[in-house]
C-alpha cells in the first residue's frame, strides 16, 4: 500500500445517470463518437480546443446544461462561437445530442463528468466566457461545501478565461446569490459587469474585438421553475481584468 492516500475532490453535484429514451440513446450512439467527450477524473491531460473543435474560435464554457434546450438555442443561434458543453446527467447529454443533430450544430461539443475536472485540463486564457446557470444551490449549511461557485473554484475559473472574458452565472435561490455575489467580488482579477438585470441583459459576454456584446440567454427549465415559485432570478456577469 502506498504511504500517500488521495483525497477525492468534493463533488459539486448529485452523480445520476436516470433512464435514456429511445430518441437520446439513439442519438448518443450516433453523435457521442464526433460530438463527445468523456471527463476522466485525476486525468490533467492539456485539452487542445483547436482540434476538438476542428478550428480557432471564441469558445464558451457552459457547465451543467440540464436537458440542453437553452445551450442548443445559444449555439445555434451564434455559430461563429463554439460551445463546450459539461454535465452529468445522462438523459439531458443525450437531448443536447439530439438537439445537436437536429439543428445541424457543428459549434458544440459535451462533455460528461466532473466540470471542474474537464477546467484543470483547459489552457489558461483559453475561453471567451464560462457559464454556470442555475447551479444546484446546495442549500442545508452542511451542504454548502458543495456549491460550485466559491472562492477556489472561481479562482480557477477565471484563469482559463481570457483577459476581456467573463465568468456569467445565475440562480433562482436568493442565498446563494448573495455567496455568489462575494465570492465573484472577492476575486481580484474579475470586475463586475454593470447593467446586468435579467429581464434586460441575459448574456454579457465581450466580444474579441472589445466592448460587450450583449445577447439574450434563452429561459431555462430551472429557471422557469424558479419564476413559477415566485422567486427572484439572479445574472452576475463578471470580467476577467
């Protein structure tokens, strides 16, 4: 037995893999060979962006996409970026596969496993924006070790981001907006993005050319769960100095 002990990483979501229907599973043996990639944890291998995505372009990190409706929306309606998508959930990776195939989305790869893990394999300034929308709010104190947007994690978070990029996220639970809100303030080579009301401003990504490029993010099914229950609906879009 080896003298070092590893100490796994603390996860930031429920790991779920739930029943496939005949539309996702056949859409996952059919996209998942060109479109896919599979998150190996302790795996600290240098992810070359260019060649998964076949070319150079401003690139999009969307962590934990649900079912894939609104990532799928975005992409398809901003083809000159492309869009790395990472979640665990296997039903809603092979929705966004399905939707992949449907709409024609060359912009798109998923990725399934530990976000965090797919980072430490991400070039530092390599990606224009990184979004986390409506991530589990992990809300028992207990829990709160949890959460994926703290200190740590967005320490690393910003540093794959390109100078001029933005770290965007959003949540329904008012608690973790305000830990949110700290912990992205807290961080000193990010900068608040001003004007960042939701029901004006739902993607403030910059584009490479400078001033913000402001574009709408589609509603998604957390989010409309969220307004259902009558709770307020939280944007943070922060730029790396």
């Amino acid at each position: 037995m080896s003298e070092t002990t590893s100490v796994r990483p603390i996860r930031t979501f429920h790991p779920r893999r739930g029943r496939m229907s005949t539309r996702h599973a056949a859409a996952t043996a059919e996209m998942w060979p060109a479109y896919g990639l599979t998150v190996v944890d302790g795996d600290r291998t240098p992810l070359d962006l260019t060649v998964l995505f076949g070319r150079d372009a401003p690139r999009i990190l969307e962590i934990g996409f649900g079912m894939g409706d609104a990532t799928a929306a975005m992409a398809a309606a901003d083809r000159d970026r492309d869009y790395l998508a990472v979640e665990v959930h296997t039903p809603g990776i092979g929705n966004l596969l399905a939707l992949v195939r449907d709409l024609g989305l060359a912009n798109v790869r998923v990725a399934h496993g530990d976000a965090m893990q797919l980072v430490h394999r991400l070039a530092p300034g390599s990606l224009d924006a990184v979004h986390v929308f409506f991530p589990d709010p992990w809300p028992k104190v207990r829990h709160h070790k949890r959460r994926l947007i703290q200190p740590g994690n967005v320490a690393l978070l910003r540093e794959v981001v390109r100078p001029g990029g933005v770290v965007h996220c959003a949540t329904d639970w008012p608690e973790y907006a305000a830990a949110m809100t700290d912990a992205l303030a807290g961080d000193p080579g990010l900068v608040e993005v001003p004007g960042t009301d939701p029901a004006v401003v739902r993607m403030g990504e910059q584009s490479r050319g400078g001033g913000p490029a402001l574009a709408s993010r589609p509603v998604t099914r957390f989010e409309r769960r969220g307004m259902d229950a009558g709770r307020p609906i939280v944007d943070l879009v922060f730029r790396r100095r």
